[in-house]
C-alpha cells in the first residue's frame, strides 16, 4: 500500500502518495508517525522555505512496525526523535554533541518529516518511550528536551566560582511563556533557579501562572525599575515568529555580566548591539535543536510532568486531512498553546 504525506512548497500544502522500499539494513527502523506537534520552528521554515519542498513535522510520536536484523528496537515500541537525525560516528557525535552532527539530516525540515504516514530511521535516532502514557502525552517529549536543554546550557555557563552568582539568589528569567518557555521554566526550577516567566500575551501568563510559576507581563516588567537589571540568567524561549524575540530587552533586564541563552530563531535581524552587550559582559549561547541525550533524559525523568502538563499544553487536535487549518491556527496565540495533528492510529 502507497504511503501518504504532505508537502510545503510555496505557500502551499499538498499530499502526496510514495512508496518506502521495506529492505532495512540491520540497524533501520520503519516508524508510522502518529500524532505530531507544530512548531514555532516549522513556521519559520515555512517563511524562509523556497523552491526546496519540505515534509513538516519533527515534534512527534511514532510506532516501530519493521526492523533490521541487529536494530535495538522491537515492532511495536513508541518512539521519538530528536530533529536532527545524527550519523552517530563524526567528532560532535562522539562527544555527545548530536545536535552539532557533522553529516546530520533535519526531521521535518528537508524532504522527511513526521506529516508522513511511514518513515525510516536508524535505530540510534529513536529513543524507546514508555508504554503506560496516551499518544497525546508521548508527543510532547521533544519539545519537553528543548527547555532541559536551554536550561542545563545555562547552568553549564553558570561558572561555580562566581562570588556573586553563588551569594545572590539564582534569579533566571525567561522570556515566552509557550510550551518551550514552560519547560524551560520546569527545567530550571528543577536545577534550582528562582524562575521568573516574562509573556505579553495575557492568556499565556495566565496559563503560566495556572501552572504555578511567576509570571509577568511585558509592560509591567518594563515600567517597574524593579525588574530592571535583576537577572544573572536569561532564556529567550519567544521564538519569535514575528520579530527579533526579547532579545533588545535582555540589556535592561540582566545585571551586569548576565549570561544568556537564544532558543530557536528570530523572524528579523535582533541587530546586536556590540557596545551595549560589551558595557554589561554579557555572555551569549544559541541553542540548536537538542543532543539525544537531553531527550533521553526527559525520557527517564519528566514522565509524572509531562502526564500533568499535557491537558494544560495541547489545547488543539486536528485529523492529517486537516493540516491547512491545523498551521492556520498558529497565528492566534491567545487560545493556543501546543497543535496536535493526528496522523494516523
Ligand atoms: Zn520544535
Ligand atoms: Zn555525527
């Protein structure tokens, strides 16, 4: 039977039939998605997408039906991945760094995403979940490893001998209280950061707060001088699809020396401002996508969170025939959180 999937190119979706050659090597892996997130990320891949067309879809949830003679996996098991589809033998990935693969290939960004009814893997791409959460909760796992992820690169910037980082309160702030910035806000609390949520869209605070954590909305964190040159740590988790992020903002808001990391992407030119962010010190990362372990850690350790979380997360469902409508959604950030795609049981 011809598999189905759907195609971006253009300004425009289209589904198409193809076929999957069913000889696996031994370490390949046939996975059939079946329900898959949108992402801030797809949107931008979709604004700047030209000519090439691409199969969306990386934050999901798949089930093994085929494997190779000597593939770790077994016919049935529930699986994700990370985006980047890593070769597990250059330099990065020997040093952990997946994300940083030297021949790596992109889930849901080139010609290969999880809009698709079958897709193949190896089987070091997929990580094993657990068999006892519904299919709306295993989907959430990927961009669960985005905020882990953001957070353990800020305490690995958190340099130990600081006199005034271990005499001062860990104040962190992150900016975007979307799904990324929620558990950005999970992961940092759990490493022990006091965690301030920054949000202009009031819903999404609300949300946050409901949540449990402090949140805050951009004009009162503008107006108060309270806030102003209060944090050691920011996370820009905006992911800013309409604009350059938090990013102007982080001068006001970090105290001198402030350490910052930049998750995902901004739709304009944040146009650094090299004598400001030499006034205060400021030291910068950017994140790009998650190494497998980070998702593997999520795996083992956010099961309970995650099981929480998901009611307050996924607050749209759509059928894979509905994926025009589903991205249509995207563009109001008062209702949405996390838009799930079903794309087949
Ligand atoms: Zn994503
Ligand atoms: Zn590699």
């Amino acid at each position: 039977m011809s598999e189905q999937k759907y195609i971006y190119n253009n300004g425009k979706f289209s589904k198409e039939s193809y076929e999957l050659d069913s000889k696996l090597d031994s370490n390949e892996v046939l996975v059939k998605p079946l329900r898959m997130l949108i992402c801030a990320s797809d949107l931008h891949h979709m604004r700047s997408q030209k000519d090439t067309p691409i199969v969306l879809g990386h934050e999901y949830v798949g089930r093994v039906t085929q494997v190779g003679d000597s593939a770790s996996l077994s016919i049935g098991d529930l699986i994700t991945s990370t985006a980047c589809l890593h070769c597990n033998e250059c330099k990065q990935c020997e040093a952990g760094f997946t994300n940083f693969c030297e021949n790596r290939d992109w889930l849901g960004f080139e010609n290969t995403g999880a809009l698709s009814t079958l897709v193949k893997f190896k089987d070091h791409h997929l990580v094993k979940l657990p068999k006892d959460i519904s299919l709306k909760q295993a989907s959430l796992f990927e961009v669960a490893s985005i905020g882990y992820q953001a957070a353990n690169l800020i305490k690995i910037m958190e340099c130990e001998c600081d006199p005034i980082v271990q005499s001062s309160t860990k104040e962190i702030l992150i900016c975007g209280a979307g799904p990324v910035g929620l558990f950005c806000a999970l992961a940092a609390e759990k490493l022990g950061y006091e965690v301030t949520l920054l949000e202009k869209v009031s819903t999404r605070a609300k949300k946050a707060t409901d949540l449990g954590f402090k949140c805050l909305l951009l004009p009162e964190v503008l107006m108060s001088k309270d806030h102003h040159h209060k944090f050691n740590f920011i996370i820009d988790a905006t992911g800013d699809v309409h604009g350059a992020g938090a990013f102007r903002y982080a001068p006001m808001l970090g105290c001198y020396r402030f350490k910052m990391v930049v998750v995902g992407k901004y739709l304009t030119d944040p146009k650094f401002e090299f004598s400001i962010l030499n006034n205060m010190g400021a030291t910068l990362s950017f994140m790009r996508g998650t190494p497998i372990s980070a998702l593997q850690s999520v795996v083992d350790e956010w099961k309970e969170d995650i099981v929480k979380w998901e009611p307050h997360l996924i607050t749209h469902e759509y059928e894979f025939d509905e994926v025009e409508a589903a991205y249509e959604t995207t563009s109001d950030l008062n209702s949405t959180c996390k838009i799930m795609i079903k794309v087949q049981d």
